[in-house]
C-alpha cells in the first residue's frame, strides 16, 4: 500500500493508510520493543530506522519525498503504543497477580520477570503515587476515545450543522484555523 498524501504533521490522509500504521506501530510496540527498555528514546536512531524499513515499509510505503514524515509519526505512534502496552500490562497483569503468556505469548518469561521486578519495585511504586496524585487534578474527562481525534470531527460537524438548523451562532466560528477551534 503505497500512501500518496500526508497532512501537514505527515501523518497519511487516507483513512485506510492511517489505519495501517496504527497497526504497524501497535504491532512493533507489542512484539519487538523490550519490555524493560528504561524508555522509548533509549533506541538509537539506526534502531529506529531499523525497525521501520523492516516491519513498515514492506506494508505501508512511502515516497521518497514522505519518507522521513512517515518514519517520525510511525515512531511517534510506536512510543505511544509501546507505553500504553506496558500501562495495561500492569493493571491487567501485575496488579491481578496473572501472567500474560496466554493472552501475550511473545512475551518470554525473563523478560516478564524482570519487568515484574522493576514494576513492583520502590521506585516504580513512588513513580506511580505521584502520577495518581496528578491525575486527580484532572477534574474532566480527556479522552478522546478509541476513534481518536479523526472519529471526533465528524461528531463535531454534526454538531456544527445542528447550531446551523437551529439558527444558533457557532461559538467556534471565532476561532478561524481549524486545529484551535478543535483543541478547545
């Protein structure tokens, strides 16, 4: 699959290819990034680009002119993907006291032991009360949902034609670029 357009942050326009890379990235995050790797950037950039000519480029690839916006979002999307992954490891796993091996066997079992060991451990759990303390600050609801900001916007238009038949100003209408208009 070959991705003809890309926005201007170089993330492809067509819902198809989008959905690809999600894939990709989730699928890398998952099954080829260490579970215990103190944190994303810890890869080097030959690593990066390792990763992405040999798990995304066979599947999604991009012209020459694309090819380093398609590698940052691809590995935007990964790192994202890859903490999210170890989040629901320990909430569905570690804190339940199950092991993953079913669900997840390309998991080997020293790196789930060692992932255990630094998620159990003082660090790790000093770590975790202060982001609890964080989120209670969050007073509304941030999340966008399993469609993502792509899936709100058509929500969003409703909305808009909605005021539009009922004759009611779009408060939003003062904010003339779109991106703003959303993020608020």
């Amino acid at each position: 699959m070959v991705v003809t357009e890309i926005d201007e942050v170089g993330l492809p326009t067509e819902r198809r290819h989008i959905l690809r890379l999600r894939k990709l990235a989730g699928l890398i995050a998952r099954q080829k990034l260490s579970l215990v790797m103190p944190k994303f950037n810890s890869l080097t950039k030959v690593d990066k680009w390792r990763l992405f000519d040999q798990y995304v480029t066979p599947f999604l690839e991009f012209p020459a002119q694309m090819k380093t916006a398609g590698f940052k979002q691809v590995m935007k999307r990964t790192a994202k993907s890859w903490r999210t992954h170890k989040s629901n490891l320990v909430c569905n796993y570690i804190a339940k006291g199950l092991e993953p091996f079913e669900q997840h066997p390309y998991i080997e079992q020293e790196d789930w032991a060692e992932f255990v060991k630094l998620k159990q451990s003082e660090e790790a759990q000093e770590e975790s009360t202060k982001g609890k303390v964080l989120q209670e600050k969050n007073m509304h609801n941030h999340h966008m949902g399993s469609s993502g900001y792509e899936g709100k916007l058509a929500k969003w238009e409703e909305e808009d034609r909605k005021l539009a038949a009922l004759g009611i100003p779009n408060p939003w209408d003062e904010y003339p670029d779109g991106r703003p208009r959303y993020w608020l």
